[in-house]
C-alpha cells in the first residue's frame, strides 16, 4: 500500500514539472509583420548593443538591417569617483509608436 502511494505521489510530482509552459505571445505573421531584436555583445573592451530588423509585406521579406551601436565596456563617472559602470548590463528599454 504504501509502495502504490508512494509512487501515485511521484508520478503527480513529475507530470506537474513536466507541463509545457503557456505560450502568452503571439506567433509572428509573416504575411504582414516587423520583428525587432533587441541585443548586446561584448567584444573586448567595447559593448555592441544590436538592433536586428526583419519586415515582411505580402508574405514577403522585404527589408532585413542590422544597426550596432558602440561604446566602451566601462564608463566611470569623474563626479562621484563611483566604480566604474558596465555597459554591458545596461537595462533595455522599449518604446513603440
């Protein structure tokens, strides 16, 4: 009895870990649609923050850019004598019109 308990209690203990996360976004209609990414790459002493776009038009990609903007790795602030800032881990910030 207690082996048949037991192995009821495993078994709901996996399939509650195992469920498939809820996808909340919507999938990407090619037909008609702009993806924006949204990234950044350290590359020795310089951080690369990278804007990928992709637009399609009729069920066609019509433009795909790529714009890299760059600074250094580390700005300390004369003022306050502070450590220095990584611009790697800057938070992101979005605004869509």
């Amino acid at each position: 009895m207690k082996k048949t308990l037991s192995l009821m209690v495993l078994t709901l203990a996996l399939t509650a870990c195992t469920e498939k996360p809820e996808n909340k976004l919507e999938s990407l209609d090619k037909k008609s649609a702009r993806e924006v990414t949204l990234s950044t790459e350290v590359v020795g002493d310089t951080v690369l923050h990278l804007v990928k776009q992709r637009i399609w038009a009729n069920g066609e990609l019509i433009l795909a850019k790529v714009d890299t903007l760059k600074t250094s790795q580390q700005i300390i602030d004369s003022k306050t004598n502070q450590e220095p800032a990584t611009m790697a881990k800057v938070p992101i910030y979005v605004t869509v019109e």
